[in-house]
C-alpha cells in the first residue's frame, strides 16, 4: 500500500473483550489519549507491538553533502558541509489505506491511533538512540545536534498531543549520559507560525521545552 502501514479493523469477534483488563493494559503502555478503551484482544496486540518496537529498524544516511536552498528559497546553497539523515514516517490515521469504512467502530479508531503512537515512539527514539551512539563514538566537544520534525501532522491526520507525547517519551528512554550528548530540537516551518506555536505550547506542558531561542522550539 504506498508503504503505508496499514492497521487492520477489527472483526465482531474481536472487539469488546474485557474492558476492565483492556483498560488496564492501556494505562501501562504509551499510546492514544483517546477516551476509548480498546477490547482485550486489540490491546493485547498493541501490548505485542510495544513488546516487539525494539526490532523496528531505521532508514540512516550518513555524511550526505548539505546541498538545496538557501533559507529564502531564492538562491542555490553554498554549504559544503554533511549531516546524518534519518528517514520515517507516521502511520496515516484515518486516511489513505486506513481511512476506514461506515462500519468501523469507535475502537477501530482508538486502535489506530494506539499503533501508530508507537510508531512514533520507536522512530524517534531509535533515531535519538543512533545520534547518540554516534556522538559517544566521535571526539568530545559540543552536544550533537539533532533536529526532529514532527512526522504525520499534515495529511496523515496525527494529532498534536500524540506526535510531541512521542518526542518527549523517546528523550525520557535515553540515558542522562545520552541526552547530555545531544542538542535536541524540533524543526518547525517559518512560513507557518501556528506551527511553532503549538510545538512550544506541547513541549512545555511536557516539561521538555528549554530557555526559547529564535524562531526554534527545543527540546
């Protein structure tokens, strides 16, 4: 499907299990804010998911030229210096492959967005993970610097909460000894101030926002 990660609906049979055991899963693990508790066997499979998160492997470019545009857009860029790249991507909720059908349910939701709240998790946490084992390796001086964009806030219909609840999960799984060697931010759009303004507003009810700085929420 697009390489789309698709969430399968659940079927009669398995939704609507042991809400009280459902509810108690959920609490324990990160995922959706939703006021719907997922049946036994939807948060059973999120559980599984969660337990598995380790074995998601990223997409890493290492030492790419820095090339493209200059911030203005107008002219070609001289820099000459290389970063790391790290590719992902958010699973669509409630679009494209899992845009749904007049006979999902309230749950088939809530699944969704469970999943795909890991999903976020595990990719921003293996690419903080792989910055810092990088900087560990390399010659002491200033933190790394690590830019994280919020992933499936435009078409792919991840709310807000659920992408900075992510960020801010994956900082709190490093080590001290691995924060402290990064310099962690977020990456907003200039042209779209809304954007940096609910950055800030989530990171610092979050409590991981730091003294502002120019045009850049950080974490």
């Amino acid at each position: 499907h697009g390489g789309y990660l698709e969430v399968p609906q659940l079927s009669q049979d398995q939704a609507g299990f042991s809400r009280r055991l459902a509810a108690a899963a959920h609490r324990t693990m990160f995922a959706s804010k939703t006021s719907v508790e997922l049946g036994c066997r939807a948060a059973c499979a999120v559980a599984t998911l969660a337990k598995n998160l380790h074995q998601l492997r990223m997409l890493i470019m290492e030492d790419v030229r820095a090339v493209g545009l200059t911030p203005c857009l107008g002219y070609a860029s001289s820099a000459e210096h290389a970063v790391h790249l790290v590719y992902a991507s958010a699973v669509p909720l409630r679009a494209y492959v899992n845009r749904g059908t007049p006979l999902y349910s309230p749950e088939d939701w809530a699944l969704q967005e469970a999943v795909g709240s890991l999903v976020l998790l595990g990719q921003y946490y293996g690419a903080l993970k792989a910055a810092a084992r990088r900087a560990a390796a390399g010659e002491a001086g200033r933190p790394t610097r690590v830019f994280l964009m919020p992933l499936g806030g435009g078409v792919f219909n991840n709310p807000a909460p659920l992408i900075y609840e992510a960020m801010a999960k994956a900082v709190e799984l490093l080590s001290p000894e691995e924060v402290a060697l990064l310099d962690i931010r977020v990456l907003t759009w200039d042209g779209n101030p809304w954007e940096e303004s609910v950055a800030r507003a989530h990171l610092a009810s979050l409590g991981k926002l730091r003294p502002p700085t120019p045009a850049r929420a950080r974490l």
